[in-house]
C-alpha cells in the first residue's frame, strides 16, 4: 500500500468522501469537510463511516463509500415502492374515487411500511454501534429519490401543469416520507418490546433529517434556486423560509456596503469564518458563526437583523448545512450486484467494475445484513515459557523488569513496522503473543518469516524472553463478530470461529501446551522456575528425542501419535494452496537443510530483494477438538550454510510441488527403513446427499467386499493436478501415514463397499496402484 492510501486508512473517512463527493459546497464550510462537522452538527456525529472499496486483486481502492447488495429482497422492496407511486398517480387521475379506491391505496401504503419495518427491525437488531439504520435510510432516500425524478417527464405527457407537477412530487416525497418515520418508530418498538420494554428509545437524527422534509425525496443534491429550496422546506412555513432566504441576500448586500466604508471587516471575517466564506453572497446571514459575530459587535441593526430573527436564521441555516452533509453522504451508496460467476460488481467511473470477493455488502433483507463470514490469511505468534521467564525478570529486581520492559517495547516495535509493512491488520494480543489477518498470503508468509528473524536477532542482543518464539499461519474463513465500541462510529470486530482455533492449536500443540501449563502452575503455587525447568526435563527431553528432533533452534516436527511440537513457523497446506494461486507460476528451487529436502520460493517477487522460504510437508497432526489436519513447516532460508539450491521447474501447483520434492530425508541419512504400501489400502469416494464429498480410506477385504477400519479423511485434490490416478500415485505415501496416524486413535468402521457404490460419483483406487480398483 502506497504511503498516502495508509494515511487515508488511518485517518478522517468522512473528509475523504466529503470532499470528493462536494465539490463546490454551498453551506459547509472547508473546515467542516475535514472535520469539524461534528461540533456543527453534534446530532449527525452517529453518521456512518465509509468504507474502502478495493479493486479484484485488493491492491487499490477503487472507491469510498456505502456497499448495498441489490439482492432480491431489496429489489422487492424497490418494485414495492415503484407500483405504491403508481397507485397513488392513478388515484390523483380518477375524477370521483370511490371508497374501494382509497381502501386499496391504504393498503399498498400499509404494505410499504410493513415492508420497511422489516427492513429497519433487522437493521437494529444487528446494529451493534455500526450505523445500519443510518445506511439504510440514505439508501431508501436515494431509492425515493430516484423513482420521483421519473414522475415529471410521465405527467408532462399528460399536458399537467408544471406547478402541479412540483405538488403531486412534494406530496408523493412527504406521504414517502412519513412511511419511513412510521416504520421506525414501529421497528423501535417491536426491539423494546422483544427487551421487555427495558430497551432505551433511539433517536435516529439523520433519518429524521432525511424523511422530515421533502427535499432530499425529490432532489439529488441542494437546489441552487431559492423558490425551489422553499418550496420542498414544507416543514416550515414556505413564506417564512422565503422571507428569511431573501432577508439572507439583504445582509450580504448591506454587509457589503459597511466592507466598503471599513474593509478590516474582511480579515476579521475571513478569521472567524474561513478564507472560503463569502459575507457579501446571498446565504451570509446562515452561517451561524457570522451571525453570532454579527450580533456580538453589534452590527445587526446595521444589517437589518431583529433579535428575534436571528435564531431563525441559524437554525434553518443547520438544517440546511445538515441536508448538505446528508445529500453528500449519500452519494457514497454503492449499489453492488452479483455477477453469474459469482463475482461482486459495481459502476466505477460509469463502467462495471468488479471487486475484491472479501466485500461485505450490506443487505437488509438478509439475516444478519452484513456476512459474517469471511476468508481470511491468519498469523499467530506465541512466545515460548512467558510466564515463566517473567516471573525469573520479576524476582531478579526492578533493573532487570525495566530492561525486559524496554526489550519488549522493542520487539513490539520491530513486529508493527513487520505489520504495516506487509499490510497486515492486528487484530488483538493473544495470551503471550498477538494475532493478524491479512488478505495475501505471500505478504502473510513473509511477515512471519520477518517476525522470526527480528525475534532472532533480538536474542542475539540479550532479549530476555529467550526460550523461543512459536509462529502460526493458516487460510480459513473466520466469523465476525461486531462488539459495541466507545467510538460509534467504528465498532470493533472480535474474531472468532473454526480459522482462530485453528491457529491457536497450531501454535502450541496439544502436549507442547499441556507441558507450559504445568510449568506455569507449579510457578504460580510457588515453586521457582530453576526446579521447575530441572522437574520437567526429563519429560522435554523425552518428548523431543521421540519426534526426533531437528537440529535448528526454530523447528517444528510431530510425533509418533501425530502430535505437534512447534518451536518454528507451521503452515496449514490450505494456506500452501492459497499461496500457489496467489503467486501463480513461480521460480522454484530445491534445498536441503538439517538433512532435509526443502522446496525453496521467493514470497516477495516484486521486492527490491528476494525473501527465500524453504517448506517441507510434516505430515498429518492430531489437534485437540479439530479434523486431522496436514501441516507444512516453514523457514527463511539461510543465506549461508546449505549447499547450494537446485532449480525446478517452474509450475502453478504449490501443493503438488511441495508434494514432489517429499521433505523426507536427504538420500545420504543413514536409514534402512524401506516404506511400503499395504496391498489392501483403499481411497474410496462419492458425494453426499449433502452435495459434500467423502473420501475414506480403508482395508479392503475381497471375500465379501467390505472396507474395514474404514475412516473419514479431510483430502483437498490440487487443482490442475492432472488425472486423480497421478495425484493419488503422487500422495501415495503420505496419505498412507495419514491412515496410519488416525488408526492410531480410531479403530474406524466396517462399511460395506457395495452400500458406497450406490452414491453419487463413486469411485474407488488401490492406493498402492491407483490404476486398479476392487
């Protein structure tokens, strides 16, 4: 992200979109376009934020604003509206309407707002601090506002007047108008009622700023001319709006005649008002900051202003300034339709454009209005024995706590600079760590690859928390969960769901875990870390010589019962899969470190120096709640050390090239161990009734064609990976492991092979030869 798009991110998105969307203001001044709005206008300050809109491949922002999915409710409700103000045309055109006419015409009007109720009701039952009511409402008024622009041109067809034009549209927009008061007020009472009336009732000042008057019913913006602006002000006498917009132009002439006998009056304007204020032009007089300069020195009897007509003036001039800012606003509703690929679309400089697939378009006649889920790259990092280490900081006195202050305050440091660097959002701390998502892999991988080496040097320099730092990477689809903020106008989104448990359990593992928890309880009853550590050992070192543990100070490696030990970077291969599509075809090599074959990429091609990444599949782990999941491990690649890397050819299929390359290891390890293939291992799949596929492995046994121990297994098939067969020939081995590792903790089930041919796109291979089958 360029540097000017991060400060936009950062800083005021109402002056982004009010500035753009208003060029030439009328009312607002240039200080209250970057801002100062909300002391103008205390009661709009709940005004929703606008959102960046990002291009397909989510590099640029293509534009700022409100996204509204045009689902088929909301165009119900549209075709809902659009034959209500047919009935009320046809209903003004019968010259003697019967009371069957006025019975059908109150119905559709009961109609419309039953259906905005509904609307409203599920905007404030998932409101959460989020404005959604607010949203709605200049949604529904630029709806209004652009099927009333069509009545004048159909009415002229009828040889009506002009003026009676202007009437019917007023009365339309007002009748309009007033449905949308009532629908709220309604839906605020059906949420009370559902709270046992102990709910607080919520004003809602801009929908009443909207609906209270017809202007914004019937124009797009601010009318230019005055008649017409005090003509569609029907919530003030249309004569006295008339008398004070010309009492208005008054001032600004006679306020120009005292620039001409005292022009300091200038500076001292332009110093209260603004350099972009004009006291001379035809709205001087609402601007209240002139009018309370005005009667502080004393020169409204100069200027013609009686004391009772000077809050007059103000207060229409709020109002107006208030329509000015709504009007702008709503300029930012961006109508998004999905295409038949599937795909989010939207008019960006008046062609269809499509946008990143992560955009959450309101849609208010959906449950929930905006999807909760969402796809996500997480990263989780996790320093190894904190609390443990803490401890020994607070017993070696109030030096050593400051120094471990002063180093964390560092690495925090160093890990933002990572962050905003690669484009990664924190999200929150986590125990002795901190979680990000991002929406790239590639920058998602080589933030955590940074984060070790940052962490690495740190030690280097005497970091205290020294034991070693534990990093998680996973592509999963999270849930959100708005959580009611201080600030209303951007609440906060807690993560929660399958992708954050996931990365939770990857960072520790279940037994790595277990081994911290004690540590820590035995801290916390008293005991010193020294006994601790010397009471645990022997535990720790019999674990890490079962899983054969690497060489290298940051590894990560299972057990023998598929258990997870991290102390390095653990991937999730849906992350791996991810990361192929991102990168597409990409240069690849092959290395070998800890004699093990690694398969070698650069994450940041685009860069002014290459990041190289060497992973290697672990195999299949067990995590405590969840699917057996495989796992990749990952490391920046040393640029000193491992012998030289051998190219690859280059291919689009991450998964399959990592699978080809084994991470087993290297030839010249000492191993005797020959791996074989039961001759009776079987993958069998179908899809379910469900529409879900289901893949088992299992042993099949010919005498009466049954599958025993038959298990359910997670498999993603590569895309492009060419014939099933090929995969599977490929796989072959670590699908074997796989099967070994759940019969370890499932005996499995007994399942007749001629019950699973009978379902949808069955099939079934010998997995030690794929080209044959049972």
């Amino acid at each position: 992200m360029v540097r000017m798009e991060r400060k936009i991110l950062r800083g005021d998105r109402y002056s982004h979109i009010l500035q753009s969307g208003l060029v030439r203001p009328r009312f607002l001044r240039k200080c209250e376009l970057e801002g100062q709005w909300r002391q103008t206008l205390p009661d709009l300050a709940r005004l929703p934020e606008p959102f960046p809109i990002f291009s397909a491949d989510e590099e640029s922002i293509l534009a700022w604003g409100y996204p509204v999915y045009k689902s088929e409710g909301m165009r119900r409700l549209r075709s809902q509206l659009e034959r209500q103000i047919g009935r009320e045309l046809e209903y003004r055109n019968l010259k003697k309407p019967d009371p069957d006419d006025r019975r059908k015409l109150v119905k559709g009007r009961e109609g419309i707002t039953e259906s905005l109720e509904k609307a409203f009701l599920n905007a404030m039952l998932n409101d959460y601090g989020r404005s959604l009511v607010e949203v709605l409402a200049l949604w529904m008024s630029a709806d209004i506002q652009s099927l009333l622009a069509a009545i004048p041109r159909l009415l002229k067809r009828n040889n009506t007047a002009r003026q009676d034009i202007n009437i019917t549209v007023r009365q339309l927009a007002s009748m309009l108008g007033g449905l949308m008061v009532k629908s709220v007020t309604q839906a605020g009472d059906r949420v009370r009622s559902l709270s046992d009336g102990t709910g607080r009732t919520r004003s809602f000042p801009l929908l009443d700023l909207i609906c209270r008057d017809p202007l914004l019913l019937v124009e797009e913006a601010i009318p230019s001319s005055q008649d017409r602006l005090a003509f569609l002000l029907s919530s003030h006498s249309v004569d006295d709006v008339k008398t004070l917009l010309s009492l208005s132009s008054n001032v600004g002439d006679r306020f120009s005649e005292i620039l001409r006998r005292r022009p300091e009056w200038r500076g001292i304007v332009r110093h209260v008002c603004g350099a972009d204020f004009n006291p001379t032009g035809p709205d001087a007089a609402l601007e209240p900051t002139f009018l309370d300069l005005v009667n502080t020195v004393g020169l409204s009897v100069d200027l013609g202003l009686e004391q009772e007509v000077i809050p007059k003036l103000q207060t229409l001039g709020l109002k107006l300034k208030g329509l000015e800012m709504a009007a702008t606003l709503r300029k930012g509703i961006l109508a998004v339709n999905r295409s038949t690929e599937g795909r989010w679309e939207m008019k960006v400089g008046g062609r269809q454009t499509v946008i990143a697939s992560s955009s959450r378009p309101y849609d208010f006649a959906a449950h929930g209005v905006v999807e909760s889920a969402v796809f996500r790259f997480g990263l989780i990092y996790d320093l190894t024995n904190f609390t443990a280490v803490l401890e020994e900081v607070r017993k070696a006195g109030r030096s050593a706590e400051e120094k471990a202050l002063q180093f964390m305050y560092v690495f925090q440091s160093r890990t933002e600079q990572i962050q905003l660097g690669r484009r990664l959002t924190f999200e929150k701390f986590m125990g002795d760590g901190a979680f990000f998502s991002a929406r790239r892999a590639a920058r998602t991988l080589a933030a955590a690859c940074e984060i070790q080496l940052a962490y690495n040097r740190l030690r280097h320099e005497g970091f205290p928390f020294d034991k070693g730092l534990r990093i998680a990477v996973n592509a999963a689809e999270y849930r959100l969960l708005p959580m009611r903020g201080a600030d209303a106008g951007r609440p906060t989104y807690e993560f929660f769901g399958h992708g954050i448990v996931e990365l939770a359990r990857l960072t520790t593992g279940k037994s790595t875990r277990e081994v911290s928890q004690v540590a820590e309880l035995l801290i916390h009853a008293g005991y010193s870390p020294e006994h601790v550590d010397e009471f645990l050992r022997p535990l720790i070192e019999a674990r890490v010589k079962k899983t054969g543990q690497a060489r290298r100070l940051y590894a990560a490696t299972l057990d023998d019962h598929g258990e997870l030990i991290n102390e390095g970077i653990v991937l999730t291969v849906a992350f791996v899969e991810a990361l192929g599509r991102e990168l597409g075809t990409c240069a690849l090599w092959q290395g070998e470190a800890d004699h093990l074959q690694w398969l070698v990429l650069d994450v940041d091609p685009g860069g002014q120096n290459p990041l190289l990444v060497g992973i290697r599949l672990l195999g299949v782990a067990r995590l405590k709640g969840l699917e057996p999941v495989e796992l990749v491990e990952a490391l920046p690649w040393p640029e000193k050390g491992p012998p030289p890397l051998r190219r690859l050819q280059q291919s689009n299929d991450l998964v399959d090239a990592l699978r080809r390359v084994g991470g087993l290891e290297s030839p010249d390890t000492d191993s005797s161990e020959t791996r074989t293939i039961s001759d009776d291992l079987v993958v069998v799949n179908f899809t379910e009734p469900t529409g879900m596929p289901r893949w088992i492995l299992g042993e099949y046994r010919s005498s009466d064609d049954v599958i025993l121990h038959g298990l359910h297994v997670p498999l993603v098939v590569p895309h492009d990976s060419g014939p099933i067969e090929m995969w599977l020939f490929r796989s072959r081995f670590d699908l074997a492991g796989m099967y070994e590792v759940l019969r370890r903790e499932s005996s499995g089930v007994a399942r007749p092979l001629s019950q699973m041919r009978e379902q949808k796109d069955f099939r079934v291979w010998f997995l030690a030869a794929p080209h044959r089958s049972p």
